[in-house]
C-alpha cells in the first residue's frame, strides 16, 4: 500500500519532495491507463498548477468530491481511490513493491510468498437467513465501504423480514437468554420499544404452555397488531415498499476479517449520519468530501454486529 507522510497540493498542502513524486506517480499511473491524450506529468516531486489541475481533475471527475480542494491527504478519500486505480507497469507480473510508512522498521530479506489477487469487486454474502432485497445503490456504498477499508469480503445476517421472520428472530432470542440465565435485553445488548416490550411478553406468557410453533405464531400475531397500529417491532419488519426506499441490514462482526473490523468501523462511521457509540475502532478518519456528503444515514454498534440504515437517495459516489 502506498503511503504518504504529509499533505500534497493546493490549500496548505506541506508539500514534501518524496510526497509529492509519489503522488505524481500514482496520478500519471492512474490516468495514462483511462485516457489515451493523457499528457504525463514530470515526475520531479516539485509541486506547481499542473499537478494541482491533475488532482483536482481526479478529485472532480473520478472522486466525485462535492467540494474538490487539489490537496491530496494521508489516508484521505483522494489517496485512497488513487491506490484502487494502481495498475502493475507493462511487462511486471505483479505489483510493485509498496511503500511504507517513514519509520518503518525494514522486513527481514524472505523468498515472497504467492498470494492470490485481491477481489476488487468486493463479495457480500448473505447468511441463510436474509433476504436477497438489498438495491444495487445499497451494494454499491457497501462495496465502496469495503474497498476504503481494505475489507474483500462481508457478510449481512440480516435485510428486510417479515412478520415470521422478526418473530422467529424474538423467539430464538428468548429462548437463549432463558437458556443462559438472563433477561433478554441482557443478552440482546439493548432494548426494543413498545411494541418489541410486548412480543417478548407474549413469550414470557406463555413458554412451557405453548408449543414452539404455536408460540412463534402468537408472537407474530402480536407484532401484527403493532404494525396494524403504525407501530414497527424492528426497522427491518416493514412493508416492502417501505424497505425499498430505505434498506436495512445488519453486518455481524464475525462476518468481517478480525484484523481490519476497527478500520470498516471507522469508514462506516465516517459515511453515517449518526452513530451511537464505537466497538473496535477509536474514532473517525478523513474521507474528505465525505465527510460531509453521508451516504448511511444511521449506524448502530450492537452487541453483535453493526445495524446499518441506507435511503435510497442515490447520492454520487466515487468512481472507483
């Protein structure tokens, strides 16, 4: 991965001489392989206009940045778009050796070890039990999401359910939480409202009288009767049409490789609206124009996994 120790370009950009040949190179690598007229900027790690205008250029045209400033930052959005757009020199047969970090302890001198090509296309799988409804707009910010991260693979546990599926979910809640000698918001890590209160009564009330069956149903017929009211046991548990025009989904945390779930964290973060607290990660990175421009409108941190809300806005992302 190639790195940069300080800012390049435009508006208070520090502009160090290693910094900017590096980022020359990445923008002369990235853009002779998209445009034939492309003319080649002098690789001399002096910065000047034209290669402020080739980083605005790809700020407006590939980044799509709302607000293109022609500064290029460390593990900014900017950066991080020019490392997908990387292609190996003709004739390699694989990538250049990355850069890294200044201060950077140097590897012990080993044989490399084939690797397998990254998937830069991103899989998102979903688990048995949901439903295949998400819109290619919403796979689209996951899979971005994804690449700013460094994640190849995610998994989603849940999407839209139906009334059986969300009393299905509240019985095997409950039913665990009895097991393990606690209450269920104990086990769950948080509490539902009104109407979620009531279906785990209907459980209460009638365990070891009712068969699992007849209890799952009882349970569904109370969220029903919420739902009847205007009143949702879970955001997920929503008419069609509803789910359509703002998609939900939970991201469980054993469904993101161990070591790179503090930096998803922190770009879904950075891409949300609001969030109520953080699991793995310490705080927010710069993604600038992003920043501002939120393509999640909510993240909430649960015991097991992040539960993400996405509107069906279609908001530009970058270009990747």
């Amino acid at each position: 991965m190639t790195y940069i120790s300080r800012s390049v370009g435009a508006n208070g950009g520090r502009n160090q001489h290693d910094d900017v040949l590096t980022v020359q190179q990445m923008i002369n690598n990235a853009l002779s392989n998209r445009a034939s007229s492309y003319q080649q900027l002098v690789e001399d790690g002096s910065i000047g206009p034209k290669t402020i205008n080739a980083i605005l250029y790809v700020q407006t045209n590939i980044v799509n940045l709302r607000r293109p400033d022609g500064r290029v930052d460390p593990e900014g959005l900017t950066l991080r778009v020019l490392r997908e757009l990387q292609t190996p020199a003709p004739g390699s047969d694989s990538p250049a050796t990355p850069s890294m970090p200044p201060g950077t302890p140097a590897a012990p001198s080993t044989p490399a070890a084939p690797s397998a090509p990254p998937n830069l296309n991103g899989t998102i799988h979903l688990r048995t039990n949901a439903r295949p409804v998400l819109s290619e707009y919403t796979k689209s910010i996951l899979k971005l999401a994804m690449r700013l991260a460094g994640v190849d693979r995610i998994d989603i546990s849940s999407t839209h359910r139906l009334v059986s599926d969300q009393a299905r979910i509240m019985y095997n809640d409950n039913t665990t939480a009895v097991a393990e000698g606690l209450t269920v918001r104990a086990y769950r890590g948080y509490g539902y409202g009104s109407a979620g209160t009531a279906v785990d009564k209907v459980f209460a009330d009638n365990v070891g009288t009712l068969n699992e069956a007849e209890l799952k149903q009882k349970m569904a017929d109370e969220i029903s009767a919420w739902l009847k009211k205007g009143i949702r046991t879970s955001k997920h548990c929503v008419e069609s049409s509803q789910y359509a025009l703002n998609n939900i989904l939970d991201i469980p945390y054993s469904g993101v490789d161990g070591t790179l779930r503090d930096e998803f964290e922190q770009v879904l973060l950075t891409l949300s609206n609001s969030f109520n607290k953080r699991k793995y990660s310490a705080g927010l990175i710069d993604l600038e124009g992003y920043s501002q421009h939120k393509l999640i409108d909510k993240v909430i941190v649960e015991s097991r996994c992040w539960h993400v809300e996405i509107p069906q806005d279609n908001k530009p992302l970058p270009a990747i």
